[in-house]
C-alpha cells in the first residue's frame, strides 16, 4: 500500500465487481477505484458497460448466470488485470412477486440462476486468480432476505439465504488458504429496483403505492431506505486490512430491520 497510516488506501488492490456498471454496483466500483484500486466490471448491459468505460473502467459484458462466459469473464480478467485480489459478486435481479402457488418454475430458476449460480460460477473460474494473491477475499451480496423471511418473495429471500450459506461454507472451506469470504446483507436500496418491487408488491397486496413505499421505509428503525454508497463502503471496509480478521460473517447494512415487508 502507498500509505500505510491509512488502512483504507487500496492503492494497487485488483477487483472485479459484477453487476458493476449500474447501480450498487456501480457505486461500489467507484468507491474502490476512489480509493486507489484497479477496478475491472462486468455488466449484462452493453450500454452500461460501455458507459463505465468512458469513466474509466475495465469493463465487459457478460451474463454469470452462463457458465461460459463466466470462463471467458475469468480469461479476460487474468489479461486485464494480471490477476485478482478481491472479487464483489453484486449480480443479482429481483425475481417475481407474488404467493408461491403464483409463481411459475421460470420466474423461480431464473432468480436462482442469477443470484446464487451466478456467484457460484464466478468464484469457482477465478478462484485460480484470488489464490495467488496474498489479500484476498470474496464478498457476497445478500440481502435482509437473506436472514429474514419476506412474504410475497420467496424466489428472492430462498436465493439470498442461499448465498449465506454459500458464504459460511466458503469462508470454512478456503480460509486456510487465506482468503475470506463475507457477506453484505443490504436492507431496501433506494433507487428503481426497489420502486420496482414495491410496486409489485402494491399490485399483490392490492393496496397504494405509496402506502407499500411507507412500509418498506419503516421496516428499517432509522425510517429510511438504505444508500447505494452505504453498500459500497461496507465493501471497501470488508476488503481493507481492518477487515483481516472478519471471515464468513453476513454484515447487515439495514438500519436495524427486523421484519421485512
């Protein structure tokens, strides 16, 4: 690190963010690159991906949810970056709304074909890459529907408390290797993802948007939808040296949420 008074100097640190050219991921992306590390996404939106170029980014598209591009994800990485340090799996989509017996076998494979397979392909193709670095560590985003349940999503909530327990194993299996591997556990984001699912959620409940969109805010003690930059500090943080010692742990960045809506 160029400054070793500052823990959070990631100058020189490789990362890869999927999902990482909108979004939380995005935001995530630019807190590292802010912070002096050399930041590669990747995005299913060419558009997107694009844009994060003109910013300043390594950037490819690709779907983890397909293995194979994920093999090539991995190719262009070890190209581009000369390795890996830390890799943020933030890929992940919403998934249907609505009671189980609604909710068709698409819909439910493809929320985990996203959220937990994509995760899963990505760290075991560059699983090669984070061995050969000497501060590595893997971070999973979850959600608080991943430690809570929340009727009317079950895909999601399955999916996300599936990659705790992903995490969990992971930070076991590999820590003797000297990688870790956590979780963040967001609460509602604010931006169009979550307005999207309150308005389902509306829909399913048959009662006003805006009534749903107050009960997504008071789930949290603090009465507030969470930041995308929240996230993303929790992600500098977990992949800093004053996070040597956290392994296998689901931090929850929620504003104290203790029962979903």
């Amino acid at each position: 690190m160029s400054n070793s008074s500052n823990k959070l100097d990631l100058d020189g640190l490789r990362v890869l963010v999927t999902a990482g050219a909108a979004g939380i991921g995005l935001a995530i992306a630019t807190e590292f690159k802010n912070l002096g590390a050399t930041v590669f996404v990747t995005d299913i939106s060419a558009d997107a991906v694009r844009a994060a170029q003109a910013s300043g980014f390594e950037a490819a598209v690709s779907d983890v949810s397909d293995e194979k591009q994920v093999r090539s994800l991995a190719t262009q990485v070890k190209d581009s970056l000369g390795g890996l340090d830390v890799l943020v799996n933030n890929a992940g989509i919403a998934g249907p709304t609505g009671p189980i017996e609604t909710i068709d076998s698409q819909g439910w494979t493809s929320t985990f074909d996203v959220n937990v397979h994509g995760q899963f392909f990505c760290i075991k193709h560059l699983l090669t890459l984070l061995r050969e670095s000497d501060r590595a560590s893997i971070i999973n985003l979850s959600s608080a529907a991943g430690r809570l349940g929340m009727a009317g999503r079950s895909p999601y909530s399955a999916s996300k408390w599936a990659v705790i327990g992903l995490t969990k194993t992971l930070a076991i299996e590999l820590g003797a290797e000297g990688i870790r591997v956590n979780a963040i556990c967001p609460g509602a984001v604010n931006g169009p993802r979550i307005q999207s699912v309150i308005e389902a959620k509306a829909t399913m409940l048959q009662r006003p948007v805006d009534e749903v969109s107050n009960l997504y805010h008071a789930q949290s003690s603090l009465n507030e939808l969470v930041e995308a930059s929240d996230i993303a500090n929790m992600a500098v943080f977990l992949a800093s040296p004053m996070a040597l010692r956290i392994n296998g742990q689901a931090m929850a960045v929620d504003g104290n949420t203790e029962k979903l809506y």
